[in-house]
C-alpha cells in the first residue's frame, strides 16, 4: 500500500490547508486593530464570493485603512491555500457542493481550452502566473489549478505558478489603489471623473458581453 493512500495521510491532506488558510487569516486579525479586524475578515471571506475578486477586494481593503501589503499578501495567501488543497484533492473537491459543480462546469469548458486559453499553453509556467496575475473575474488560485491540468502541467509546477501570480498580481493592485488614494486627496474632481469613466467602460463592457451571449 502506498503511503499516500493511508486515511490519516489524505485526511492530512484535506484539513491540513483549512487549518493553515482559517490560522493565518485569524491570527492576522487577531493581531490588528479591533476598528480594521471588523472590516478586514468580511473583505478577505468576500473574496471567496464572485464576482468580488482580487481587483475589487484589495482596493476596499486599502480604502478602509487597511495596509496594502497586508491587504495583499493575505488575498494571494487565499489563492495559494486554495491552490495547495486542489493540489491535494482534486477529485475529491469534485465531490463538494458548489464546488464540484464549479469545477465540473470550467473543465467542461475546457474541450474549447485551445480557443479560450491557448495563449498558456506554450507558456506553461508563465502562462498560468500571468493567468492568476492580471485581475479578471475567474482567474484566482482555484480557476487557475484547473487551467493547469487542462494545459498539462505537472501539479506542484502550476502551484509555484499560481503563488508567484497570486502574490505579484496583489502586490500591484494594493500599489496601485494606493496610489490612487494618494491622487484622490490631491485632486478629488479629477478623481471622480476618472472613476465615472472607469466605471461607464466596465458597465459597458458587461453589456456588450452579455447581448453577445444572446
């Protein structure tokens, strides 16, 4: 019998990431203040909830007066974690409510993984860190495992990838939303007049998406 197989290696295997994601995140919090820790635990389990992502969570965090490197690191370190345990049950998270039938409907997709993702392909590595790295809906530590498989990467290899993704992709956005606080308290009318821009392009871009879709 290999020693994978053994029950309290794949019960390990399933409750070793649950213990380490719910121990850091909580730690943290515990760590922090009590006016950011009331804010800072609902933004980093939002995160878990499409379509909030990493480009709307971590703006919010750093809006709220959280630090942005603590804003960041902590959402990368949900996609790793989420990455670890795909690494570990893969299948069995098939089997999870939600999830599975999340899982089952990307890979699904994946018979059209030549048109939608086929620019990872001969990228490998860099394909999927750049994947998990540029901030659009579905691209975080769980769609990005499953891109892995379906490109034929070795799983540990899109793990490292996933990580380095997550953790510079976070880094950039917490710099950028910064930054652009920063911007706003010099210039608050030229602010809100770019945030209404950016705003019309992404209703617009949904728009176009969905009438394309009928």
């Amino acid at each position: 019998m290999r020693v994978e197989s053994k029950p309290l290696i794949r019960l390990a295997k399933f409750f070793v990431p649950f213990i380490i994601g719910f121990g850091v995140i909580g730690t943290i919090g515990l760590i922090i203040e009590e006016n950011l820790r009331i804010k800072y635990w609902p933004l980093v389990t939002g995160y878990f909830f499409p379509p909030l992502g990493k480009e709307t969570i971590i703006p919010s965090g750093v809006l709220v007066g959280i630090d942005p490197i603590l804003m960041a690191l902590s959402i990368a370190f949900v996609d790793i974690i989420v990455a670890l345990f795909l690494i570990w049950n893969y299948n069995l998270a098939k089997k999870i409510p939600i999830i599975g039938k999340f899982m089952i409907k990307v890979e699904e997709k994946g018979k059209n993984v030549e048109e939608k993702y086929g620019w990872i392909k001969p990228l490998r590595f860099i394909g999927i860190m750049l994947f998990v790295m540029i901030p659009f809906q579905g691209s975080g530590g769980m769609v990005g495992s499953i891109v892995g498989r379906l490109v034929g990467m070795k799983p540990w290899n899109t793990f490292f990838a996933i990580s380095l993704g997550a953790v510079i992709g976070c880094l950039l956005i917490a710099m950028f939303s910064q930054a652009f606080l920063i911007f706003a308290e010099i210039n608050t009318t030229l602010t809100l007049i770019l945030v209404g821009i950016i705003a019309v392009v992404i209703i617009s871009y949904f728009v176009i998406k969905r009438l394309r879709k009928k």
